[in-house]
C-alpha cells in the first residue's frame, strides 16, 4: 500500500505542473516580456487578422494607378508625334492606295494617327484651304473631329512669305482665315496636303482595345472651302489617312473627289441634287470647248438656277482644263459668249 501511494502522489504532482506551465503558456505578457505581437512571425493564420483597407483607400490606389497608365500612355503619344513630325521634315513620306497590301499590313498595327485631303491635281502657284473639317464615319453621323486648338493640325509645309498662312487657320472654324501650302510655282500631284492629328482623341484609343477596328477612326464624310481663285485652288481631291511605320510615314487614299468647287462650302459625299454636269457621250476631234452653259430649276428654262453669276464665283467644277489660266472653268459660267472653257486632254485616237 505505501508503493502504491507514493506512485500516486508522483502522478499527481506531474499533472499540477503540466497545468501550471499550460497556464503560464496563454496568459498575455506582462510589462517585462520581449516577445510583443509585431515581432510574431506574419503566418497564415495572422494574415488573416491584418486590418481591412479604411474607406477612401481603395479608391486613392485605383486613382493613383489610373495616373501611372494614362502618364504612360500620354508620352507614347507624344513620342510617336516626334517621330512623325522627324519623318516628314526628312521628307519620308510615302503613298498608297486603300486596300493595298502595305495598307492591309498597316492595319494590323496603330491606327491611322492623323487624316488629311491633298491636292490631285497640279495647282497654278499653290493652295490655299480657308477651311477642312473631317467627320468620323457617315455624314448623318455628325462625329465631327474637333480642330485647333483642341487637336493639333498637320501640313506638308507652309510659304516664308506667308508667315500667318499657318495650318491651324484651316481647322480653326473660321474662313475668313486660310492655310497657304508650301508650294512656289505650282503644286505637284499630292505635293501639298492639310489635316489633324487624330491620336488624341477617345476614338483612336477605342480604337485599340479588344474587339474593336480601326472603323472607329474612319472618315467618310469632310467638308472643305478652298480659294475661288483658279492659281490657288485644285479640281481634284482626295481624302487619306496617315499612318507611321518605323521611319516613314504612310499616306493611304481613301476617296477621290475629282469636282472640287472654290470659293464655297463642299461636302464630300455631296448632299442629293447638289451636283450636276454637262459631259460629252461622244468622241471629239480636238479639245472640247464649251462657251457657256446655264442650269435652271423649271423645264421651260425661267428660273435659273442661284443667283446670277453665282456659279461663276466659285461653284463650277470640270474634269480639268489645259489652259486653266486663259480658259478655264469660269468662262463656261460667266455669261459671256465670247470666253470659253477648253477641255483638259490629248487628241483622241479614232
């Protein structure tokens, strides 16, 4: 019986000092411990009991993250306007037409960056546009490009004598002032050409996202006011869009308008019943010359069309004339039948 007591009492005095140490294990640490709960070990189960984002956190990281790419994003932009601008003055500037394979090629990478109209035909001395305005997509649509100074325009150049004749005046809405190009003697086909820079605008960065085509930076509708002054103004042209491939820059022909108008608004495609021609359905044996030719609204030919002379401010267009300074289109319109307008093009062959 004394064995068996004292091996009782040996158990229980192991088990008082393991309870005591339990105890001494989960009470919290007094003034003098070391150990606090910052210098614990960050384990999984502690990540769980971090304190939560206060309100206003989440929005200010998100904001600051939105900053970063859009700062990102703006000098992408700007380096490609560099490169573009270094291009054009060391004159790398190529054409194409739409549906090309360079063009299909181009669309695989940027968006076009800007969209200009140029000059088809050879002018006297050179060009000068009052104003262009450019419209994505169909002309009902009415997405019109804003100008300058909310977009920067683009040019082939400008005169030394006509230091104001900048290209902004050509987008700036107003056609009491003009763009001069830089031409001297005349500009060759293509040779002078105006525009914006659509890289800054929403469209060409929706442009790039998942799902979307260049469609949305396409223009198919424009208006233009040229001079009416047969030494500064073009019978024939064309819209382009410009894209930058690494060095040069691309010009790509979208339309062609070959009766383009001075001296007055046109919008290309023209509105219904605006435009009418005389054409001739046969053969001539030399240059056709027509003296003068009148349209009227009624069929017994009373009530002219415009006011009297109108047309030959400005208004007329024609397929081009050989000797544009002595007889060019307005002599067809100016009420004299002693002035005419020749034709432009070589003799016929039977």
């Amino acid at each position: 019986w004394l064995r068996l007591l004292l091996v009782l009492c040996i158990l229980v005095q192991l088990a008082v000092a393991a309870a005591q140490e339990l105890a001494a294990n989960d009470a919290p640490a007094g003034e003098g411990s070391v150990a606090s709960a910052e210098d614990a070990p960050l384990t999984a189960a502690s990540k769980t009991t971090l304190p939560l984002p206060e309100e206003g956190e989440e929005e200010e990281d998100e904001a600051v993250g939105a900053a970063a790419a859009a700062e990102e994003w703006d000098y992408g932009v700007a380096r490609l306007r560099r490169l573009s601008d270094e291009a054009l003055e060391a004159g790398r500037v190529v054409h194409t037409e739409a549906g090309s394979e360079v063009h299909r090629r181009l669309q695989t990478d940027l968006p076009p960056i800007k969209v200009v109209i140029t000059n088809l035909a050879p002018t006297v001395e050179t060009w000068r546009v009052f104003e262009v305005q450019f419209l994505f997509g169909q002309c009902f649509e009415e997405r019109q490009i804003p100008g300058y100074p909310t977009h920067s325009a683009y040019a082939s150049g400008t005169r030394p004598e006509d230091p104001d004749d900048i290209p902004e005046l050509a987008t700036d809405g107003s056609t009491w002032s003009k763009y001069t190009a830089q031409c001297f003697g005349g500009c060759k086909v293509q040779e002078a050409f105006v525009g914006l820079d659509i890289s800054s605008t929403p469209e060409w960065k929706l442009a790039q996202e998942p799902n979307k085509t260049f469609e949305e930076v396409r223009v198919r509708c424009l208006r233009f006011f040229q001079s009416k002054d047969y030494r500064y103004m073009t019978e024939k042209i064309a819209l382009q869009e410009v894209y930058y491939s690494n060095p040069d820059l691309v010009h790509v022909t979208l339309e062609e308008y070959h009766d383009a108008a001075g001296g007055m608004w046109s919008r290309r495609p023209a509105y219904k019943h605006t435009l009418w021609r005389v054409t001739n359905l046969a053969l001539t044996a030399a240059f056709w010359q027509v003296s003068e030719v009148r349209f009227y609204q009624d069929e017994l030919c009373m009530e002219e069309v415009g006011p009297v002379g109108s047309i030959a401010e400005g208004g007329s267009t024609c397929s081009g004339s050989s000797m544009l300074a002595t007889n060019g289109k307005v002599n067809a319109f100016d009420r004299d039948d002693e002035t005419y307008w020749i034709a432009e093009g070589a003799y016929p062959l039977p």
